[in-house]
C-alpha cells in the first residue's frame, strides 16, 4: 500500500532571505510531524527547475526569481498546510525571539543608509561592501579622520 502524499506550495512575491535562513526555515519544516520533504528557495529558474527534477513542484505555481518559493510535501493535508502557514509566520516575523529565520534587515544599500541616516554612519556602521574586482580597481579606498570613503575618479560617469 502506497500512502497518498500533498504537495502544496506559497509564492511569497518580491521577498528575498539569505540562503541561510532558507536552510534553516527548511530544516524546521522537515521536522514537523508528517512532513516527508520542505523546499524553501527564490524561485530561480534553476531552483524551479531542481524542484520540478524532485518532485517538489506543485502544477501551476507562478512564481519569478525575485519571488520566495515554499514547497512542502507529507502525509497529511492538515500537516501541510499548517507547516505553510508556519513558514508565512516565521518569514514575517518582526520579533527576532519569535523565530530563528526571520531577521527583518535592509535588503539594499539605499534602505541600510535610511536606517542609519547618512552615508557617513553608514560606513561606520560596520556594514561590509564587496565590489566587483573590476569596479574596486577603479575606486581607490581612502582613509582619513572622519573615516573610510569611496573616491570617484573624475573621468567616471556621473548620473
């Protein structure tokens, strides 16, 4: 006798979290009780694509790279969908004790500016900025009394 497995899905649109956090939020669905597997990733087409090759894809999910997939698949309807409305809790959890995945932090560098008022507080904010190989080249990092900055050579475009 083969037992009859649901596999559902929720598009969380435009929501991004760090590979980390999916792996952890994954990792606690699959330990609920009746869930037999949990995908928890940005619908890339390479993930959709992983999904789908797994069997983790539900039929007629619309979702786009910018978007956050969860799959859920187990035993039990009820289990499923409990696990699901877990997942939407814990990604928009704004109390970092309520949950071990979600971290409500900016997602860009402009938002991160805001939070901290100004450019200058943001680089004393202790924030770590990785640039391109080929863009760090062309920006020669200075140090001075009111703190790290980024030149601009004169010939750079200017928007």
């Amino acid at each position: 006798m083969t037992a009859t497995m649901t596999l559902a899905a929720s598009v969380f649109p435009r929501l991004y979290r760090d590979s980390v956090a999916l792996l952890a939020l994954a990792s606690t669905l699959q330990q609920r009780e009746h869930i037999v597997r949990a995908g928890v990733v940005m619908a890339t087409p390479a993930n959709l694509r992983l999904l789908a090759e797994s069997d983790m894809l539900p039929d007629g999910v619309a979702a786009g790279p910018d978007d956050l997939l969860i799959t859920v698949k187990g035993g039990d309807p009820g289990a499923v969908e409990d696990a699901l409305a877990f997942a939407s809790t814990a990604l928009s959890s704004t109390d970092p004790g309520s949950s071990e995945v979600s971290e409500q932090r900016p997602q860009t560098i402009a938002e991160k500016i805001v939070e901290v008022g100004d450019v200058v507080n943001f680089f004393h904010s202790g924030v770590d900025v990785v640039l391109d190989p080929a863009v760090a080249d062309r920006l020669p990092v200075v140090q001075d009394v009111a703190g790290p900055r980024v030149e601009v050579p004169a010939n750079a475009a200017r928007s």
